[in-house]
C-alpha cells in the first residue's frame, strides 16, 4: 500500500513537472504585447526595460529557473493587464471563494439527483416496462450528446427570456447576494454531473446485479430493497468514489463556460478574460492552478479508492487496469 | 447505456430462436423413423463424416443486419446522411449566395438582420448583412470537417500505439508510463493552451484536439490486445510462422471493429463542441472561417432581442441535430457489431 501510494505521489509529481515546463516554454513564444498595458504607446527602450525589469531578456533556462524559485515561494507573479501590478496571489484569492461556494453547491445537488436517478434507472431495468429505465436514458443521451455550450446557452435562454422565467424572475446575470439569480447557473452546472453520475451507478449497478453472491441473496428471500441498499449500490459506488476527490477540488476552478455567461465574478471567468486580454501572467498562473488541482485530484482519487475497495490488490502490474 | 431502444430488439430475437429451437427438436425427433429405425447403429457415410460445422454466418451482414433492426438509429442515419450530402451539394445549387459576400441594398446600406424568409434569403441575413443560411451550410462543412479529421487521426494513432503497445512485450512499459503521465494531462487545459499560444484557425484546433485524443483509444486496444494475444488461434498463427503485421490485421484487428467504430462515431461531436467551446472563449476560429461555433457565439450576443433570437435558434438547432445523430448511431452501430448481439 504505502508502496503504491509513493510510487503514485512520485509520478503526479513528474507529470507536473513536465506541464509546467511545457506550459513555461508554450507561453514564452506567445507575443510579448501580453506583458504590458499600453504597448503600443510605449517606446522601444521602455520596453526593453520592462523586459529587464520582468527577466524576459535572460536565456531560458535561466528563467524557468527562476519561475520555479518564484513557485516554491508560493508567489504566482503580478498581473500586466488585467489589474495592473497586483499580485495574482491576492486576485486568486479573491475569486476562489466565489467559484467554490457555486462549485460546492452544485456537486452537492448532483450527487442528490444523480445518484438517486442512477438508482431508480438500475431497479427499473428489472422492472416489467423499464419506464423510469427509458426516459432517464432519453435524458442522459441528451446531456451526453449535445455538446455543453448547447445546453448551457438553453438553459439561460429558457430561463431569463421565456415567459415562465421572467414570471419567477430569474436574470440574465448573476448578482451578488441575490439567490435568485443562483439557480439558473446551479441548474446549468449541475445537469451534466447528474447525468454523469446516473449514468455510471446504473451501468455499475447493473452489472453487479448480475452476479451470483446476488442472485444468492435474492434466492435466500433477502428483500430487494435491502439487496438494492446494502448489497449492490454499496458496490457499484465504489469506482464513482474516485471522481469525488477531482470534482471537489476542481470547484476551486468554477467553469469556464457558466461563469462567463453568467458574469460570475469566479475563476472560471477570471481565465477567459485573462485569455480575451491576452495577460500573458495571469493566464500562466491559472493554468497552473488548473493543472496542479487535477492531478492532485487524480491522485487523490486513486488513493482513496484504494482505500475504499479493499479487493484492489498492490502486486498486480499498474496500467493493467 | 448504449442499449437504446435495443432491449426490444434482443428479447424478439430470443424469441424467435426458441421457436426455431423447438422447430429443429421436432424434425429430429420427427415420427417419419419407427422405433426400430431410431434404436439400429448408423452406416458409416464418408460425405456425413466430412460434413463439418457449417454456417452461413457472415459478420457483416449480421452486424448490419442487428443495426437495420434499431429504428432509432436508422432514423438518425438517415438524417445525418441526407445533411452530409447536402452541405456538399448546397453551393453547387442555383441561387445560392457567398457564406461571406456582405449583401447591400440599392442605397448601399448593408441589409443587416433581415428577417428569415424576406428578401430571398432562406434564413435571414445576419447583423452585418451576410446570408444566415449559406453560413450556416458552411459553418456546418467547417464544423464535420473538424469532427472527421480528428476522429480520423485518432483512430489511425490510436489504432497504431494500441497494437504496438499491446502486442510487443518490450514496449509495454515504456508506454504504460507514457499513458500514466500524458493522461493526467487535463483535455481542456491543452485546448486552451494551444490555441492561446498558436494562430487560431482550423489546423489549430485539430492539432490541439488530435494531440490527447488517441490516449483513450490506444489503451483500449491495449488492453484487448492483452487478453486475446495469446489465445490458441493466436499462438497456431505464430506457430505457423505467420508475419505479426498478417496476425495483427487478421486476427487481432478484426476483433475490435465495433469499439474502433464506437469511438470514431462519439469522437465527431465531442470535437464538433470543443471547436464551439473554444471559439466562445475567444480562442478559436476567426470570424472570417464561418463555423457553427461562431454563429452559435454570434446568436447568443443577440440573444436578448426576441426578433434576433433566429440567428442563434438555427446553428443550434443543426449542431444538435449532428450530434446527437453521431452519438446515437456510434452506439447502436457498436451494439450491432457486438457478435454476442447477433443471436441467429
């Protein structure tokens, strides 16, 4: 065990390694207008001095040397666009509570519907119509299939323009301190993981069914709704267990997509404008976040599922999965 | 999943396989024979005794056989076809403006946001006076182009890396580490990445999307490669001195079809939306490159205008239409082309 987990830290730690000097190299060919504010006002000379001031002129191995020095410090850099001289640092932390109080709230609604959904779906199957079987696949095959910006865009649309919408009284745009405008974003975050989750746990759940130490059970007279509980989603959970790890640490991050079409004042829309505006820094130091919380989260994952699963064995041969 | 409007389809012909079964009992046992007859010891018959198991099983035909059986997904095939021809016929036809010629008036004011059906154009024009609907065909060719080239790569890559890593025991380590690592790399991250740093523009994006796509693939082969490897049919090949290129394409390969199909089928909606994602983060096609990314970018900014809200209604409309198909036809073609489905 103690193994395994070390030989899994030391290649996580590789992996980041690798992004990061890749990310590093990737943005030191991007133009160097991403640096500066007004570049087009500004001189030659006061550029090269700015160059030099940032380290931009050094060799680049130098550099990157110095971009790791800077990290283990804990210090992402300062913004040259976006907010002029302030610290990401301090910009980070003032966006991630946003993205992670919206994150939270949205994987806790999707585990509440998604796992019951995956539930209901895996008992229907046996039922005599698979009614609740049908229609959420219809469900699933929808989410699964239209790409998200689809949904997403329809969801705001639905909910801020349609009639019924306007009657409630959701807006377009999140606000501050308004609930109201909390729900279409939840909505839009939460309906892909529903799918997601009850996808999984009803294959997993099927499957399982299937097997004999259930049918044994099912022979001895066990009911079924104690077979259900304690038997088969107990172990169909099991492999969903490894995404939770991930999903909650990527809520640091929001998303993209709903934080921008929302206007949430989270990461997720903090990066798209740092890419919009070109703020070469700012889009490093995310990416960076980024990168660090999903494989911290990958890690994780695998860690606690080895712990959950005790049927896991440490001798076999990684990667043959 | 993937069992859509299949169940139906399975229990019918377990069905009809029993019938046969009884049909079958009762020849054989048929009262034709009398008592003595069915109790005497049978001649030696040199033509019964060369008679060997045959069937006129073909994997093809039952495959295409099972698929044709889903009307689901015939529909959608059937849709997805009709589209496919279109968007390469539709500038040949008569009376088709430029997806990029920006239409004026007499007064030479641009005819912005004419609405559809008005003035000729199909669809409308769009707020700077291009017509909606032959950019809407364009941004659809762009769109499939994208979709088929990366599933294309993907499984050629994939395809490639799976075999050699599956089947030469050498290299198994070398690329199991090299899976480990490159798939901690986050897909989006990489999107984004690469289209921040390199021009925007088509090849941009499927090089972006090409470059950790074939992961999934390749170790999925890698791993059925593992179990089948070493069967009897397998080990009689290479006994028999057969070249490993031969084994791989006639043993191994064949074998995988309906998971290759599978994969390629979901891959063209999944690059289909990356390309809308990234191009709505500001990072993907120039506006110049009609896409379905761009006009669905487009029509949302308009959103907020009842009687603007078409511009961003049809690219929505015929996204979904595409995806959708290629995910429900990808799964039913691979449940189709699953032997196990072809009770017969």
């Amino acid at each position: 065990m103690a193994k395994y987990i070390i030989k899994r830290v030391l290649r996580s730690l590789l992996t980041m390694f690798i992004i990061i000097t890749i990310l590093f190299c990737l943005l030191r060919m991007m133009p160097i207008e991403g640096y500066f504010e007004n570049y087009d006002k500004m001189t030659e000379t006061q550029i090269q001095a700015k160059l030099n001031v940032l380290g931009l002129n050094d060799p680049l191995p130098k550099q990157l040397w110095n971009f790791y020095k800077q990290l283990l410090q804990g210090d992402l850099g300062t913004s040259n666009v976006y907010r002029v001289g302030v610290s990401i640092n301090e910009i980070v932390a003032e966006k991630m509570p946003v993205s992670l109080r919206m994150g939270l709230m949205s994987l806790c609604i999707s585990l509440c519907l998604g796992l019951p959904l995956g539930i209901l779906m895996a008992r229907s199957t046996r039922s005599r119509f698979q009614i609740g079987d049908r229609l959420g696949t219809v469900f699933i095959v929808i989410v699964q299939a239209l790409p998200s910006a689809v949904y997403h865009i329809l969801i705001q649309f639905l909910g801020s323009q349609s009639s019924v919408g306007k009657a409630i009284g959701f807006k377009m745009l999140f606000e501050e301190g308004e609930p109201i405008t909390y729900v279409l974003p939840l909505i839009s975050l939460s309906i892909g993981s529903i799918a997601y989750y009850a996808m999984w746990l009803r294959r997993y759940m099927v499957d399982e069914a299937n097997k004999d130490y259930i049918r044994l059970a099912r022979a001895k007279g066990v009911p079924s709704a104690k077979i259900s509980r304690s038997h088969v989603f107990r172990n169909a959970f099991v492999p969903l267990v490894q995404y939770i790890p991930n999903s909650i640490l990527l809520t640091l991050m929001g998303s993209l997509y709903v934080e921008s079409l929302y206007s949430i004042p989270g990461m997720g829309g903090l990066l798209v404008t740092a890419i919009k505006r070109q703020d070469n820094t700012l889009v490093q130091a995310l990416v960076l976040i980024y990168a660090v919380l999903s494989i911290l989260g990958l890690l994780l994952g695998d860690i606690l599922m080895a712990i959950v699963d005790p049927r896991i064995s440490f001798s076999k041969k990684e990667g043959s999965r | 999943m993937g069992k859509f409007g299949f169940k139906s389809y399975r229990r019918q012909m377990e069905e009809s396989l029993g019938d046969k079964l009884t049909e079958q009992l009762k020849q054989e046992l048929s009262p034709e024979m009398s008592e003595e007859e069915l109790f005497t010891f049978a001649d030696f018959d040199t033509e019964n005794a060369e008679r060997g198991g045959y069937s006129d099983y073909s994997y093809w035909g039952s495959t295409l056989r099972a698929f044709f059986q889903n009307k689901v997904a015939v529909f959608f095939l059937i849709v997805i076809l009709a589209m496919l021809a279109f968007t390469f016929i539709q500038p040949y036809l008569p009376g088709q403006k430029d997806p990029l010629t920006i239409h004026n008036n007499e007064w030479g004011l641009p005819l912005n946001n004419v609405k559809p059906g008005e003035q000729g154009f199909i669809l409308g024009t769009n707020s700077i006076g291009q017509d909606l609907w032959s950019r809407i065909w364009a941004g659809t060719r762009t769109s499939l182009f994208i979709g088929f080239s990366v599933a294309l790569v993907e499984a050629v890559v994939g395809i490639l890396v799976g075999v050699l890593w599956g089947y030469v025991r050498k290299l198994d380590f070398f690329f199991t580490e090299l899976y480990n690592i490159l798939d901690n790399i986050p897909q989006t991250l990489l999107l984004i990445l690469i289209s921040y740093v390199l021009k925007p523009g088509v090849s941009t994006i499927i090089f972006a999307l090409c470059l950790t796509g074939w992961l999934g693939m390749a170790r999925f082969i890698r791993n059925q490669i593992i179990i089948i490897r070493d069967r009897d049919y397998n080990l009689a090949s290479r006994c028999l001195g057969i070249p490993t290129r031969r084994i791989v394409f006639k043993n191994l390969l064949p074998y995988l079809v309906s998971v290759i199909t599978m994969r390629m089928a979901l891959a063209i909606p999944s690059a289909i939306g990356n390309e809308v994602f990234v191009t709505y983060i500001g990072i993907g096609l120039p506006l110049d490159t009609p896409s379905l990314g761009n006009l669905i970018n487009t029509g949302r900014s308009l959103m907020t205008m009842a009687s603007l809200r078409y511009q961003l209604f049809f690219p929505v409309v015929v996204l979904a239409i595409i995806t959708i198909s290629f995910y429900i036809i990808g799964n039913a073609f691979a449940d189709a082309a699953d032997p196990k489905n072809h009770v017969k």
